[in-house]
C-alpha cells in the first residue's frame, strides 16, 4: 500500500476536481447539443399529439357531404348500367329485334369502359379534375338518353358503348376527386363508401330492369331514369365540387403529350381483341374457327408488345406510362388485382346470365 504525503493528496485531489469538471461540462455540451437536434430529429415526433390535418377542400359540413352523395349517386348509376339490362334483354330483343346481336348489349358497354379506363386514369392527372368530371357524367347520361330512345338494336348497341365511355370516366373521375378532396386518414372511409355504391348498383341492376321490364311505363324507362337522377346531381357537380387543377397555367398541349400514346393505343387494340374473341367465340363463330383463334393470337402478341413497350418505356418515358410497372414487383399488389379480377369476373354470373337464362328457358318451355 502506498501512502501519500498532504502535497500529493493534495495535488491529486485537484486533479480528480479538474477531471470531473471536464466531464460535467462535456456532458453538458452534448446534452446542449442533443437538446438543439431534437426538434428537427423525425424519431422525437409525437404524432397522435400532433394538429389535425385539415382536409384540402373549400367545403366541408352538409355541403361536402352533399356533394360526396351526389358523386358516389353517379358511381351507382354506372355499376346499375352495367347489369340493368340483364332482365331487360327479352323484352328489349322482342320490340328491337337482331337476336343474333344481343351479347352485344353487354359486350358494347363493358369493351368501351375496361379499354378506356387506364386512359381515364391518366387524362385526370393532366386536366382538370372536376370539369373532366362533369364532361364524363354528360357523356354517360348521352349514352342512357340514346339507349332509351333507340328506334333499333344497332342504335341500342351504340348508345351502351358510349354509356360505358362516360361510365368508366365518371368512376375514375369519382376516385380520382375523393382521393384530392380528403386527408389521408378519412379516406379509406370515403372510398369505401365508393364500393358500397358500386355494389349497391351492381346487385340491384338486374332487380330494377325486371321491375321496369313488367311495368306500364315500359323498359325504356330504366334508361331514362339515369337522366332525372343526374339533373338532380348537376348542381352539385357545378357549383359545389372543388375546381382542382394537377397543373395550373399549363397549356393543352403541354398536358396532351404528357400521355402515353403507343401505350394506349397497344392496351385498347389487346383489351378490345380480347374481349371480342370471348364473347364471339361460342355464339357467333365456334371456338375452333380460324377467326377466334387467330384473335387469341393477336392478343398474346398484343399484351407481349404492350409488356415490352411498358417495362422500356419505349416510345414514351417511364414517368408517363400508362401502366405503373412499379406496381407489378409487389406480391401483395399481384396478389390482390388477381383477387378483384377474379371476384369481379366470377360476380357476373350470378348476377349477369342467371337473370337471362331464367326467362329465355322459360319462354322456350312455354312454347
């Protein structure tokens, strides 16, 4: 053991003073210093004591709801479209005629709604969201006021495929004005609120064309009434809908060639080949014919040709594509858009063929 003398203790004693001030005021610093970063350190935010987020509308109360209603109204319009007519049909062949031409009832509304709906899509980013809108809503009631006053089947037919134009406009159009009209947080609720209506019109389409089809007032009628319930709506769409423009100042022509033009033109061409290869195919021509399968051939080298023209951006760039590539290296996205298009694809034949199977085998018993 050694023993220090009262000048060394001493001496060491300051020493171990000195030691400890110096690391009091390093402390002291850091802390200072750790005290000055943490505001501006993400980590330190406290979210749930954080001010609201305020909805980036101009209306909100009665008058927001009003105006969700009279969008999500137009929504149920187009989904009651798209399977009105499946009660309707009989009745429809027997005042029009063209039997032959009936598939094409159906087959006119959904080829022009699935091969404009990407293109939707992308219109609404560049242009004006609400008088886009209101153009798409004026387009499908068009479509209903031709199909209701249709003289013949090819007038009929017409007017369905500029139904499903406008229709799938104004379904775009209503996504697109609640995802801009509603904080991040309320929005899942309001698009929910989007597939309740959807669903609504979807199941209750084929009840409410049987319901007209045996009525006085006639089959016309369940075309007509999408007339009265959109002059009900215009107001609200023209005076109450917020005026959001994705690009402010900018001309037409600087937002048209922000689209992608070989991408469009190579979707519909392989959306609309498709489509009619499956609904000919069977009825007009049978599956063997040289005409089904060469559309399917067509198809395959169409989407191959639609593939290569995405993933390179070819023709176009990859801020512009039609199609978010991006999307496709997710598992759950895949996953989930194989689960819609197979619950959407298996939806219809309850809801589609079974209302028409059951009075055209009723009428071929009856006779």
């Amino acid at each position: 053991m050694v023993l220090l003398d009262d000048k060394h203790q001493g001496l060491a004693g300051k020493n171990l003073e000195e030691k400890r001030l110096d690391e009091s005021g390093s402390n002291s610093r850091a802390e200072d210093s750790y005290n000055d970063e943490k505001p501006t350190t993400p980590a330190n935010a406290n979210p749930p004591l954080a001010e609201p987020e305020a909805p980036p509308r101009d209306i909100n109360g009665w008058t927001w709801y009003l105006t969700l209603a009279s969008i999500l109204a137009s929504t149920f319009l187009y989904a009651l479209d798209a399977t009105v007519v499946a009660d309707l049909q009989p009745v429809i062949v027997r005042d029009l005629g063209g039997v032959t031409k009936l598939s094409w009832l159906s087959v006119a509304f959904l080829l022009s709604a699935t091969a404009t709906n990407l293109i939707w899509g992308r219109v609404y980013g560049h242009f004006n969201t609400k008088w886009f809108y209101i153009f798409h809503v004026t387009l499908f009631e068009v479509g209903s006021a031709i199909c209701g006053a249709a003289p013949s089947m090819n007038v009929m037919i017409l007017g369905r495929a500029i139904a499903g134009v406008g229709g799938s406009g104004l379904y775009v159009g209503c996504m697109t004005l609640i995802a801009m009209t509603t904080t991040i947080s309320e929005r899942p609720v309001y698009i929910s609120c989007t597939g309740l209506s959807w669903g609504l019109g979807i199941v209750l389409g084929p009840v409410i064309g049987g319901a007209f089809s045996e009525s006085s007032v006639g089959w016309r009628w369940a075309f007509y009434i999408n007339l009265f319930i959109g002059a009900v709506c215009a107001p609200f769409y023209v005076f109450l809908i917020p005026n959001k423009d994705p690009r402010p100042g900018a001309s037409i022509k600087e937002r048209a060639i922000e689209l992608d033009y070989p991408g469009i033109v190579i979707q519909c061409g392989a959306l609309t080949t498709l489509i009619l290869a499956i609904n000919l195919g069977g009825i007009t021509y049978p599956w063997s014919s040289g005409r089904i399968i060469a559309m399917f051939i067509i198809v395959g080298v169409l989407f191959i040709a639609l593939g290569i023209q995405q993933v390179w951006a070819i023709g176009t760039s990859s801020a512009r594509r039609i199609i978010p590539v991006q999307f496709f290296r997710s598992k759950v996205v895949l996953i989930l858009f194989a689960a819609c298009a197979s619950g959407g694809a298996c939806a219809f034949i309850p809801i589609y063929m079974i209302p028409l199977f059951f009075p055209i085998h009723a009428q071929r018993h009856s006779a």
